[in-house]
C-alpha cells in the first residue's frame, strides 16, 4: 500500500514540538513569578543604617510583585504560553477524539457497521467507488488514495483469504513488516492549497529565518567583551588620555553609547522627541545645575552633543550630591549609574593596554566617587553615616585627630570624634558603620617564581597578595582552608549576591533594630545609600615600576574573610635589583587604599644551576612524538608505493621475454662483484645468472630479491633493470626521526628567540 497523510500520526508530532516550549517556559515563568511574590531572604532589602532606608524602600518597589509581574518581557512569555498551553490541550482533545495512528479498517473506510451483510456491503462499495471514481475526480490524488482504499476494503470483506488475512494480520495482503504513515495532515494533498502552502513555505524558509538571523548576527556584532559596545570603546579610546582627569571623566561616561541610548529609550517611552529634552522646567532645571555644579566641572567641555551635556550634569549632580527635583532626571541618573561599573572597567582595560597609570589610577578613585556620591575635594570621612563638613572638621583636628577613614574605623568607640550632636541612632549607625560595614583589610604581597628559589630573567613571576578582613569573622571553611581565592588572575568569585539579613537585640535600648550584619566567613555587601542598585565588595591590584609605568592590573571580587589572589608578569630582561610598587585599591571606599614597595633581585640566567635530566627522561626524549611517527608512516607508504608501481612496470616490460634482459643480467653481475669486494664472499655466476640477495643488499644497488635462478619459471620477479628502494631498516628509521626531532626542536627555538628580540 502506499504512504498515507495520517492526521493522527501528525497530531502527535505537534504535540511532541510544542511540549518542548511549553514545558521548560512553563518552569521558566512560574519559578520567575515565585520568586516575585516570595523573594528568597538573600535578596531581602532591609536597611542597615537609617541613612539607607530610603534606597531600600526604592529597591522594595523596584522588586515588588506588582512591578516584576508587570514587565512586558513576563508578559509576553506569559500570553505566548498561554497560547501553547490552549493549543496543547485542542491537540489532546483531537488525539483523544481520533485514533491512535492511521490503519487499515474496511468498516470504518466503507461506513458501515461490524458484522455488516454481504448486500449492505456491496451496496456501500457501488456508492463509494462511484463517488470517487477517478474519471469523475480528473487529478484528485485524495480522491484516487480513497478508491484504492474503497476496492481494498471491498475485497477484505468479500474475498475469503483476503478476509482471512485481514483477520490475522490486520491487512487483506497478508502479514506485513511494517506499516508506516506519514506524519504530516490531508489537507496538504488537497491541491487547491498547493500554491498557498508553497508561498507559506518559501516565505518561511527565504523570509523569515534569514531576517531573524541577520537580526541576531548585527545586534551580537555591536558587543564586544563584558556586553560593552565597540562604539562605546571607540569612544574611550578617542575621548580619554595619559593624563585624563577626574573631572573629565563624567563627560566621558556620559558619552558612552549605552548611556545615550539609556536617556533615548526613556524620552521615546515619554513619548518626547530628542529636541524636547532641554525644553520645559527640565531645561531650566538643567540650567540651574550648570551654574551650581561649575566649580565642580571642566571649565570648557569637550563635547557640546545634548545627551553628553546632559547626562554629564547628573553625573556631577549625583557625585556632589545636589538634590535633582525632576523625576525623569532622576531615573536618567539612576539608569546611567546602573551601567556605570561595567563601563568604568572597559575604560580601565584600554587604559591598561596603554600602560597608563596615572590614568588607571584615576578611574578607579571615579569608581569610588560614583559609588560614595562623593567629589575630589570631598574628605573620605563624609562616607560615614550623617558626617557633614562639620563633623569633618572636628574629627580631623585635636586630640585623637585621624587622617583617613581607616584611621577613624580602627579608634575606640569612646575615641570617636564628630558624634558629640548626633542623636543616639545616629551614633548606633556610624558604629554599625565601623564595626560591621567598612571593611579593615590588611594585606601583605610576595614575588616568587614557583618552584624555583632565585627569579632568573624573563622568569614568569608571580605576586602573591595576600588580603585579610579583620571586622569579618572567620568561617568553619575558612579554618580549614577554603575560600581562598587560590587561581589565576583571569578567576573571579560572584558567589555572595547579598548579605543574610539578622535580627539582633540592642543592648542599650530595650527595642530591637534590624541590621544587615556580615555573614560568617563573607564580607557584606557595600554599604552605598546613594547608589541605586546593590554592590559588592571589588578591589583592584596595580604593579608599577619606579618610572611609572603600569605593568598589571588586576580585579579581587572574591568575598571571603582571606583571599589570597596570584597574579603572574614576567621578569625584566637584565638582571639586577628593581623596585615594584604595588597598590591594592577599593572600587568602592575612599581612604582604603594600601600601597607597597617590593623589591625582587634578578640572576642571570648563565648562572643557575645546570639541570641534569634523569636517564630515563633522556630516554623519553628519544621517543618519537606522534606527529614524527605520522610523518615516518607517511614515507613508508611512499616507499611500498614506488615498490609495487615498479614491480607492475617491470612485468608489463617483461611479458613476452623468457628470460632476464642484458641491463637486468649487468645489474645483477654489477652486484655480484660489489659484494665479492666488500664481503670477499664469492657469488656464484651461472647460465641463469643467480646472484646472492644478501650481496646485492649490501653492494647499494637496489634490485629485486633474487633466489638463486632467474630461470623462466621466475620471470615475473624480474626487475626488468630497474632499481627499486627497499624498507628501512629500525637503525635507519630511529636516526631520521632522532634528525626530524632536532630540526623541530630548531624552529622553535629559532621562533621564540625572534619572538623575544621583538
């Protein structure tokens, strides 16, 4: 029988297809929303300072219910499962209603019932055969399928073995190996919708996927590492400098690309066009900023594009901390510092590609200014919860005066200056603040080579920067050795998204407050009131030369109590005696910073020690690698080659001759008498002309193995006066692949040699 269209078997495969989408979307949209309505406690946002109620209470609504389930991205996830899941079931309903797989049934293909008689049969037979008679339905290929069925089921139920056979084997041709059906529905024979399925077709296949593919291919071509644009690092390598300032780089943030399409998408979703930006009480608002915010900014700015300016003006409003009225400013300025960090450090990678130190220095102290909502001229003790300018200046002079925060956090409570007209909580937060917030790092740095006691030039070094929080209380892990960050300066640790929140008991007070206490063994997060969005502790390692030259810089993101980090640069050159300075610098504190001076003495390298290899390693070294051994294989294929292309020239020669020719009889008595020189072994010269095949091997003449006669029995063996290459011996294999190992071992050497010299 033919292959039948079988709607069943093609119900089935859209809903093997569709569960494929509706399954996994389904786990994908209800842990979403679960996690929407009961938000797991690492990401609970409770204050920890009364001074970071405010950006808690922002974090709350931005993370509520009704905001995360009313994005258009849930939305839309949501309706088109909806959709899936309403297909699914039609499509059960359908299997359920139809059945299981197409087969053959001549009841169900003639309509009538089990058990039928002979004259209803027939009867419905003429009806049918009649009905879709191929000359009544002229280039009907469902109508012809159906008439082919309708004679079949005929005779199954009329001829006695077709019936039989029908009965056991459930086909009227008898026992079949397989009946199969496609999987696909009728109505695609029917050919009033040849023309609309082919258009549908060439559409989806010509149309469709080559848009959706262009559209991927030129969206992931406009992102390069760390999901930074190419225009945004086209823009930072024209905009910044060996010496760019603190104050210029604002305008050089606010030029990113990502940031002008952040202020873009907010004024269409306002439904303002760009001109408008600058129009109404934004403008004067704007206005009003530019006059306050001079002394903070460049006197001349470099780039007069509206978004630029714009944008740059929040940033300076948001780092001196001057009050933005506007709420479309606002939400401009928190979406630009959203971003900020990741484009700070694609800043930070092409500084360090340039070896800009003053540069990648700079960046960096912007990092902290944009995280702290502090200035240049701002003191770092204006980090401390409700410290003004005035609790400043009263910490700084007189007994117990500090210079840095680090100072102030590591005084006794009772030394603390500044606190004498706060309010009881007000002084609870500044020693939360010190106790368990800032971090107290000490940190201590180590030059070494591994495995080697001296560093010998061009010796791969490595720097061992090993970083202790002190106000972190030690974990079980950390006691027993873990949480170390032990890898390479490529490795980073984002394990701790959030601080476990706690609930201790005020001891002076007989009310409880809710801190965000550290957890055990893991810093907590940064304590940040005007940063929109939660951060995590990042410290950057900086190793200079006394020229000051940027040698390596590196990023610690690892949370743990001790984080040892290894960051690896090679030796200079020369030898002789250099001084490093290596600096561990927040991305996210002012007055933390620690700096250090390292010296590391170079030896030449003529004077280390000769290294003596074992014998057996010697012996390793001998082996043939497997690209010598692939090589070595590949010329005795060519030899065997030439052996039997020879071999056949010589029996083409040789077919109507009886005997060896004149040159085969010279070569062979040539031979002879080579091997009578070197050997003094005689060799017989008889009317055949045998030769010794040993001889012959050892005078350097190539012949043919010869076994005593060339009589006319052994004419096929005959050379025919050709020489033909014998096989390697295992001597002379070992000594050409012990040459090819040298030659290797030559060109690469040669190669490194060049590639230092450059």
């Amino acid at each position: 029988m033919p292959l039948l269209y079988d709607n069943s078997a093609f119900y089935y495969f859209c809903l093997t297809m569709l569960a494929m989408y509706v399954l996994p979307a389904s786990w994908y949209v209800g842990s979403y929303a679960c996690r929407a309505i009961w938000p797991p406690k690492t990401q609970s946002t409770t204050s920890r300072t009364s001074v970071e109620k405010k950006k808690t209470t922002q974090l709350r609504e931005e993370r509520s219910p009704a905001r995360l389930l009313c994005t258009a991205s849930f939305c839309g996830h949501a309706v088109l499962l909806a959709v899936g899941w309403t297909v699914l079931l039609f499509l059960v309903y359908l299997v359920a209603a139809d059945s299981d797989l197409e087969r053959f049934d001549p009841y169900r293909i003639l309509g009538i019932d089990i058990g039928a008689e002979d004259p209803v049969i027939r009867k419905a037979y003429r009806s049918l055969s009649l009905k879709y008679h191929p000359d009544k339905n002229p280039n009907n290929k469902v109508a012809e399928e159906m008439f082919m069925k309708v004679a079949k089921a005929y005779e199954a139920l009329t001829d006695p073995v077709a019936r039989e056979n029908w009965e056991k084997h459930g086909n009227p041709d008898g026992k079949q190996a397989l009946e199969v059906s496609i999987g696909l529905p009728t109505f695609l024979l029917d050919e009033g919708n040849h023309y609309a399925i082919l258009f549908a077709y060439l559409g989806i296949l010509v149309l469709v996927i080559p848009a959706i593919v262009a559209a991927w291919y030129a969206h992931s071509q406009k992102y390069g590492e760390n999901n930074v644009m190419y225009e945004t690092y086209s823009f930072f390598l024209h905009a910044l400098s060996e010496h760019t300032a603190a104050k210029a780089l604002p305008e050089v943030l606010a030029g990113a690309a990502e940031s002008r399409q952040a202020m873009l998408s907010a004024a269409a979703k306002g439904g303002a066009a760009v001109d408008a930006l600058r129009g109404g009480a934004e403008r004067d608002e704007l206005r009003d900023l530019q006059l306050r915010l001079k002394s903070h900014m460049p006197a001349k700015p470099r780039f007069e594009h509206p978004l630029v300016v714009r944008g740059s003006l929040l940033i300076h409003a948001h780092a001196t901390r001057t009050p933005v009225i506007s709420s479309t400013l606002r939400a401009d300025t928190a979406r630009l510092l959203k971003s900020s960090m990741r484009l700070c450090e694609a800043m930070l990678e092409l500084s360090q590609s340039h070896r800009w130190l003053q540069t990648t220095v700079t960046i960096i102290d912007f990092m902290q200014y944009l995280t702290q909502a502090l200035w240049t001229k701002d003191h770092p003790l204006q980090q401390l919860p409700h410290f003004t300018s005035k609790e400043v200046q009263h910490a700084v002079k007189g007994k117990h005066a500090v210079k840095s925060l680090r100072d102030y956090v590591r005084l006794p409570d009772d030394q603390k200056k500044g606190l004498a007209a706060m309010s009881d909580d007000q002084v609870r937060d500044v020693v939360t603040f010190c106790k368990n917030l800032v971090p107290d790092v000490e940190a201590s740095f180590k030059l070494y080579v591994e495995d080697e006691a001296e560093i010998a030039e061009r010796d791969l070094v490595t720097l061992l920067v090993d970083m202790d929080r002190r106000n972190v209380h030690e974990a079980a892990d950390d006691a027993a050795g873990k949480g170390d960050d032990d890898k390479d300066a490529s490795s980073a640790s984002w394990k701790n998204p959030l601080a476990a929140l706690v609930t201790r008991k005020n001891s002076t007070k007989t009310r409880s407050s809710k801190l965000l206490e550290a957890p055990v063994g893991r810093a907590p997060p940064v304590h940040a009131p005007f940063f929109p969005v939660p951060k995590l502790e990042t410290w950057w390692v900086l190793v200079s030369d006394k020229q000051g030259q940027l040698i390596l810089a590196d990023k610690i993101t690892s949370q743990a109590k001790r984080v040892k980090h290894r960051v690896k640069f090679v030796a200079p050159p020369q030898a002789g005696t250099y001084h490093f300075r290596v600096d561990l610098k927040s991305a996210d504190y002012l007055g933390l910073d620690l700096a250090e001076t390292v010296s590391m003495r170079v030896v030449p390298a003529a004077t280390l020690p000769e290294y003596k290899p074992h014998q057996e390693d010697l012996e390793l070294d001998d082996e043939p690698t497997l690209f010598e051994q692939v090589m070595s294989s590949n010329l005795e294929d060519s030899s065997d080659e030439e052996d039997d292309g020879g071999d056949e020239d010589d029996e083409d020669d040789d077919d109507d001759d009886d005997g060896p020719t004149s040159a085969t009889k010279d070569a062979i008595t040539a031979g002879s008498s080579s091997s009578t020189t070197k050997e003094g072994a005689a060799a017989s010269s008889s009317k055949d002309g045998a030769t010794d095949a040993k001889g012959a091997s050892s005078s350097g003449v190539s012949g043919k193995k010869a076994d005593g006669a060339a009589s006319k029995d052994d004419d096929d063996d005959d050379t025919g006066g050709k020489l033909v290459a014998q096989p390697l011996t295992e001597a002379e294999r070992r000594r050409r692949q012990a040459k090819l190992k040298r030659k290797t071992k030559a060109a690469s050497a040669a190669k490194a040699s060049a590639a230092d010299k450059k």
